[in-house]
C-alpha cells in the first residue's frame, strides 16, 4: 500500500497548480506582521478552499509587540512602502522595490541627506550613514555599538553572496531587531565601490507602514470524533520571492491536502483529522498553540521548509530531520523509508538526500520543546540542507524543481496515511520519569521553548560568547536546543556529551566551560539540588519528554 500512495502521489500531484502558489507568494515581501504576508494569507486561504479543505481561517493577532504566548513576543508591524538610497556623482540609486532585500528587515523610516563615513576612518558617527565592507562586518554588538554612537544608518555588503555558476552576487537578507533606531541597506560589492567614490552624502527615503497584524491560515480535514490530530506546517514569512523559502513548503501542504482530500473523498477513512497550520515562522506556531491550548495538542507533526530546491542549481540534497531519539518515535524512520522508496521511483532525475538529526530551525522545534512533556509529539521536518541561494534575491522560482516537489508531496502524504494505521502509543511511546541526579540539570520554562530569548536574557559576556561561537558553526544552536530539551536531572557533563556527539561537535574544554556557565547562569535551567523535588514550580521542569 505504501508504494501505491508514492507512486499515486507522483502521477498525481500537480506540478503547475503547487508552481502558480509559488509565483503567487513571490509577489510580496512576506515579513511576519506586514500588508505583504497578509496578501499571502489571503492566497494561501483561498486555495485551501478551492481544494476542498475545511475549517478555512485566517486567525489574526495583533502585532504591537506587546502580545506574549508564554515566551514568544508579538512581532511589531513593519511593511516598507518607499526605500530608496540615491546618489548623484556618481549617478546610482538602491530601491527596495525593484531589487528586493535592499531594505534590512525592520529598518527605521527616515528623510533626508546623510553623510557617508567609513566605519574604521571616523570618529563622529552621529547622523552619518556607516558604510562597512564585508571584510570588516562584526557581529556582536556592532548594531547597539552604533547607535549609541548616535548612527543613522548602515550599507554594507557582507550579506551579499556570490554564485561560482552564473559568475555574480546576490543581494542578501540583512534583519536588524525590531524597534532599532537605525536603517539599513544591504549592497553588492560593486555598489559599495561605487559609495567608496562618491558624493560626500546620500539622499534617503524610507516610508514604513505600522498598521498591520500577524496572520495565521489554519484548514482541516475531518476524521473519526475524539481523535488528535495530524499537523502539517510550513511557515509563510520571508522576503521576496522566497520560492524555496518557504513558498514550496506552503505550496506542498496545499497539494499534500488536495491529494488526501482526494483520497479519503468517499471512503472516508482518515481515523486522524488533518490540519495544515500556514504562519510566521515560529510565532504563527506558538500564536496557535497557546490559543488552542485547551484543546489536545497534535499526535504528531510534519513540518515543510525549503522543498523544491532544484539539486542541480541550489547543490543541496534532500533532507528528513528526524525526531529527537530520546522521543523514541518510529516517524523518523518510517520518513527515511518512505523518502528511500521515493528516490528509487525516481531515479531517473537529479537528486539525492539525507537525513540528520533533530536541530530544531523552524516549526516543528515548538512540538518537541514544549515544558509540558504530555503537549510534546512526534515532530519531523522536511527540507533542504545548504541552499547556496538561501536567504538572497537569488530565491526565485526558477530554482525550484518540480520533481523535488512531487518527492516532497509523496513522502508526506504517504507519511499522513500510514499515521493513520497506528495507535496513540505507537507514534509516540511512553517514556518513564528518571529521578534528577544530585547537581542535575533540567529544563526550566514555561510553554514551547523560545530558544532566542534564552539567549537574548544571558549576561552579555556569556550570551556574545555564545553568539560568536554561533555565527562559526550553526550546530553550536542545535547543541544549545537539544540541551535544553534533553535536561531531565542528568549531570550537565552527560548532558553535553550526548548533545555534542548528535550534532557531531567536538567539544573543547573552553566550549564545555561556556556551556557550563549557561546552566549556571540562565534562568531556562535549574540545577537540582539533594533536597530539591521537582514539581509545582511555576514554570515546567519536568523533562520535555
């Protein structure tokens, strides 16, 4: 039966409607409380409908950044409306609007000349824009450093990327916090050649809307009453186009969703309701979860980021991020079987994957961290590892492939359907609860966790120790996550041992020290003690699973 889906799901899927969502969505600048993201909503709603969904709704929450689901802020609303940076000698112009990822995600408005100094070659910032070349781009803390040195803003080419195939740059993603003071423009190294030779000044105009809220889509198809439900997710946020990312994952939930529709349209034997969750990266998730939290959480959890990459174009394999081990699921293993049979059926195009284990980058991190163990499920992801066009203007359409998308909808829709055989206890077994070890660590938060803010409340020695260590090797991250999630009493050696050895890190005694001193420090850990009991705290500290 298995092969029959995957084979049904490859004839079936439809390459050109999944392609009109991607071209749709690439339409708008997707920021998570925009006018763009909430076009997209609207899109994504209206399709879920056309393809027989039920339950069609695009909840909103408002985006003042005030809002809190436990420990995730609502975002502010920000939709750039005019950006542009001109030059007169020599003649040049930046304009978000026809080159997008210009404008530095959640830039300040601003009107006016600025003067342009070199960032190591001036002593009085204040109301100049800074140009810093790629070579010279620190990380941490350079954007508080220049605003309290009074800055207005900053160009800088350190986020473009340069594509060996085609023998060009590609403007890339720059994101300043929300509420930052400055502006900022993401260049290519010819235009930031050209700023070295020009005029003393540039005229700059930046108009930002503020009105908008955060939308979440949210669809379902039914199935037998008291069930838990099936989530598929895949986030709806990015700049344009963002095809891979993430309009191929919101597209193959769609097609995924059309093609189980088709399926059970007269026998009706979905036993668990599916329901598809279309929203801002990680705050969509925790928006919902937190509205829904009388509600049974979902049996398990198929999240869709970056699938349609194109293997020959972006050099990027397929991936299935498993499920923590420590969850004991059997969905990893069912995905790596079923992705297996899926490239043998399609063996005469390009492409290959892997799979690794749980890091926890996008969505589905939210239904394995959660401080409640009983609203933890079986959570995987689908995706792309190392997408050389990830995060730039590059993200368009034509790199994304149609046959990887046809893998991507027949895994999980085969995964959907074979999820639907099994019981309760069988996708998620019971674990025993391991009494804490004197001098243990556990997990101490309310809700799913918010790994940003974690790092975000360190002291700042530790927390830009951290950050550096961070923007070296991302699995620095994954480490982080997995040992939050894996605190459950254990000592915090064991801890980093096994965390380290999943993320393939070897740990020096430096790093092992670091991360001692977070334990130690950050109120999302507690050290137990040979009197502490866990239990009636007033956040979880009980193990995540």
């Amino acid at each position: 039966m298995t092969q029959n889906w995957l084979e049904w799901a490859l004839r079936m899927s439809s390459g050109r409607e999944m392609f009109d969502v991607i071209h749709a969505l690439g339409a708008f600048d997707r920021y998570q409380a925009s006018k763009g993201i909430m076009a997209a909503a609207t899109v994504v709603a209206r399709a879920a409908e056309a393809r027989g969904m039920r339950d069609v709704e695009i909840q909103t929450f408002a985006a003042d950044g005030a809002q809190c689901w436990w420990d995730f802020q609502a975002p502010m609303a920000w939709t750039p409306v005019k950006a542009t940076l001109s030059l007169r000698h020599p003649a040049c112009t930046l304009d978000h609007q026809r080159e997008p990822f210009t404008l530095a995600a959640y830039s300040a408005a601003a009107c006016g000349a600025f003067p342009l100094v070199w960032l190591d070659a001036a002593t009085d910032l204040n109301g100049k824009i800074v140009l810093i070349p790629a070579a010279d781009y620190p990380t941490a803390g350079l954007l508080a450093h220049l605003e309290q040195r009074g800055a207005a803003g900053v160009i800088t080419d350190a986020f473009a990327r340069f594509d060996p195939h085609s023998g060009r740059y590609w403007r890339g993603r720059l994101e300043l916090p929300p509420g930052c003071r400055l502006f900022a423009f993401s260049v290519l190294p010819d235009e930031l050649r050209d700023l070295a030779r020009a005029d003393i000044a540039a005229d700059v105009e930046i108009v930002i809307d503020d009105e908008a809220i955060m939308p979440v889509v949210s669809a379902s198809l039914p199935g037998m009453p008291g069930e838990r439900e099936i989530w598929i997710t895949a986030h709806l946020c990015h700049s344009r186009a963002g095809a891979n990312d993430n309009a191929s994952g919101v597209s193959a939930a769609l097609e995924v969703a059309r093609l189980v529709q088709h399926l059970t349209a007269r026998s009706n034997t979905l036993r668990y309701p599916l329901r598809v969750i279309w929203g801002p990266e990680f705050l969509g998730v925790a928006a919902m979860q937190y509205q829904r939290r009388h509600l049974p959480g979902p049996l398990a959890v198929i999240n869709l980021d970056m699938v349609g990459e194109d293997p020959e174009r972006c050099g990027s394999p397929m991936c299935v991020e498993l499920p923590p081990a420590r969850l004991a699921s059997p969905l990893g293993e069912m995905a790596r079987t079923l992705m297996q049979d899926v490239f043998a059926l399609t063996a005469g195009h390009p492409g290959s994957w892997v799979s690794v284990p749980f890091h926890g980058f996008s969505d589905h991190a939210l239904f394995v961290n959660h401080s409640d163990a009983s609203r933890n499920c079986a959570a995987l992801q689908l995706c792309h590892l190392d997408d050389r066009f990830n995060h730039t203007a590059a993200d368009l359409p034509d790199k994304v492939s149609v046959t990887e998308m046809k893998r991507t909808v027949a895994v999980a829709l085969a995964l959907t359907m074979q999820l639907q055989a099994l019981a309760p206890e069988q996708i998620v077994p019971p674990r025993p609860i391991i009494p804490p070890e004197p001098n243990g660590v556990l997990g101490r938060w309310a809700g799913p966790l918010n790994l940003r803010r974690l790092i975000q409340q360190l002291p700042t020695p530790l927390r830009q120790a951290l950050e550096s260590l961070i923007a070296r090797d991302k699995r620095y991250l994954a480490l982080l996550h997995l040992c939050a999630i894996g605190a459950d009493g254990r000592r915090g050696e064991a801890l980093l041992r096994e965390s380290a050895d999943t993320v393939g890190l070897a740990l020096t005694v430096e790093t092992t020290a670091l991360l001692g001193a977070i334990f130690a420090a950050s109120d999302y850990f507690q050290i137990c003690t040979a009197t502490h009991t866990p239990g009636g705290e007033p956040y979880g500290s009980t193990p995540a699973f």
